[in-house]
C-alpha cells in the first residue's frame, strides 16, 4: 500500500467518524431515527472504517508481531525438558546409557519445564473525549518550493529569490490514529498468541466502558464491535479515576485467572483534556500495582506539539511550565511514547 492510498483511506476514516457529528442538529440532539435503522448504520459505518484501518496497518502489525515475539517471553512450561528421576515420560535417547551404567544413570524422564506458551493479560485503553476527534486538532502540512535567481554586472553582484508555499490540511484527527494503533497492536498481539486482551474506552469518571472482555478472540468482527462504540463526547479526561477503574478491573481479571499472568496496559490519548495537576497522583497508585506494567502512548497532531504547550502555575509568583514535562512523567512502572503526525 503506497503512500497515497494510505492518504486516501485515512480521509475516508475521518470522514466517516465525522458523520456521527454531522447526523446533529442544531440542539445538539441526534435526528429522531428508529433505534434499529441507526443501529443497523452505526455498524455499516464501523465496518467501514474497520476494513480501512486494518488495510492500513496490515503489513505493520506484522513486523510488530516479530518485535514483540522477541519481547514478550514465553511465560506458561508446555514443552518438555530436563534430566529427571521421575517425571511424564522418558527421554529414549537416554535408554540406551542407562543400561550400559547397570541402570545407575536413572534420569531418564522428561517434565513440562520449557516455557513455550504466552499467557499475558493485555488491556489497550483508549481516550473516548472529544479532543480526540475535534476537528480543529487536525494535521497541517506545509509543501514550500524555493526558487532563487541571481544576477551579477561588472560593478556589483545582487541576487533575489523567491518562494511560493502551499497548505494543505488534512482531517487525520487523533480519534482516527488512536483506532489504528488498536488494529496495530490488536492484530500483533492476537498473531503472537499472547494470551488475554481487553479494550476498553475512558474518560469522565463514570463512563468508563469494558469494549472487549478479557478471553474473547479478538477478530475483525470484534475490532467492528468495538469501533461502533466510540464516540468521542466526553467532556474531559479523568486519569485518575480512568486508572483506578482499570487497576481494579486487572486486579478482578487476575483473581479470575488460575495463573499469576504478567499485565500490560496501553493508555492511548491526546492528553489535551488531561489535569496535569492532577496526574502526580497515578506515580504512587501505579506503583502498588503488582506485576503490571503501564505504556503511555501520547498521540501528538495539531501545528503546535503538546510538547511546547505551557501552563500557568500559581505557587508563588505567576509562572509558565510545560503542560507536559516528559522528564517527570507521573506513572511508576511506565513507559512514554509519542506518535508525532
């Protein structure tokens, strides 16, 4: 897939998100529909831009799917091993020595001891908050072609250029990007047989929502399910109580399990409707969660990087910081990635 296609279908994406907005009127309020014909094309819509984001990042899940191979390490023992007096069966390579020692060498059995099988608990957390998909948070790409012209005589040399520059903008919202790195590290995840994976979407306090439980397959027909359900309308993004929620949901989904899994979550946001006031408190909540490891994946559009954003801080005398200090991110156990588009 060149780049040109990949072009045109994330136009096609973004446009079908935007149609959820563009079905309002003026009020606010959807158009009266029955609840089944606009169930019916929530989910044409869906598979729509399902189908369009999994083109997108088919060939990259693949090489995904290789780096984490190498990464995640086989947690669960399925494959036989070892030198054993006792064990499930015997090594026949090592019947023959045990006669000929006058059945002294006696370790001739194998046991489950090599890891070979993955059995993570996998939750990929997106931001449901309409920063998300706000149409003024769009990319903006500059093309400038510079020509100069120079001219010299006998008594002195002068030269002038000049430049032309064209914008064009493109409607590539976070909302739209969030949804492909679910297809990206959904579909990697799902090749490498990981073992469990959870989708769920955040943001006020009350509307955290589980899209996709955890010991459900993930497929295409879920990856539809779980687009249909996206609305990017909250107001704001509570971290806070968006972690807490999701520490006691891998906290219930280990107690569920027969085994002490190793959990990953993906937070996937924008930040924009963050506090960042607020987000010191995740350092220690995040810390006395037990083998669970938190990705910060930090979505970054619009002419100006949140990097350079700043905020006014009033402890003291009226001073601007960043809104986002990278050197002091929040949470205990984590790792920061920006996507910069």
């Amino acid at each position: 897939m060149d780049d040109e296609e990949e072009e045109a279908a994330r136009e096609k994406i973004s446009r079908l998100l935007h149609q959820l907005d563009e079905n309002k009127n003026e009020d606010g309020e959807r158009k009266e529909a029955s609840s089944a014909e606009e169930e019916e094309q929530k989910m044409i819509r869906a598979s729509e831009i399902w189908s369009n984001v999994e083109l997108i990042t088919a060939s990259a899940s693949q090489r995904l799917c290789e780096q984490l191979r190498l990464i995640l390490e086989p947690t669960m023992a399925t494959k036989l091993k070892g030198d054993f007096r006792t064990g499930k069966r015997i090594n026949m390579r090592k019947i023959i020595p045990y006669i000929a020692s006058s059945y002294r060498k006696d370790k001739i059995w194998l046991r489950r001891k090599k890891p070979s099988k993955r059995e993570y608990q996998i939750m990929i957390a997106i931001d449901d908050s309409e920063s998300m998909q706000n149409k003024t948070n769009t990319v903006v790409r500059k093309n400038e072609e510079v020509s100069s012209s120079s001219s010299s005589s006998s008594s002195s040399s002068s030269s002038s250029s000049s430049s032309s520059s064209s914008t064009t903008s493109s409607s590539v919202t976070a909302g739209s990007v969030a949804l492909e790195a679910l297809s990206l590290i959904g579909n990697a995840l799902t090749r490498l047989e990981v073992g469990e994976m959870s989708v769920v979407s955040f943001g006020e306090a009350t509307e955290c929502k589980t899209l996709h439980s955890f010991g459900t397959p993930f497929t295409s027909d879920s990856g539809v399910s779980i687009t249909s359900k996206f609305t990017f309308e909250q107001k704001r993004t509570d971290m806070v109580e968006s972690v807490m929620w999701m520490t006691e949901t891998l906290k219930q989904a280990r107690q569920t399990s027969s085994n002490e899994n190793s959990q990953l979550v993906f937070l996937i946001t924008d930040a924009l409707g963050c506090n960042p006031e607020s987000l010191m408190r995740l350092k220690k909540m995040t810390r006395t969660v037990k083998n669970c490891l938190f990705v910060l994946i930090i979505i970054d559009t619009g002419d100006k990087s949140i990097l350079d954003l700043t905020r006014v801080v009033f402890d003291g005398p009226k001073r601007y910081v960043l809104f986002i200090d990278v050197r002091c991110c929040p949470l205990g156990h984590f790792l920061t990635c920006f996507i910069f588009i």
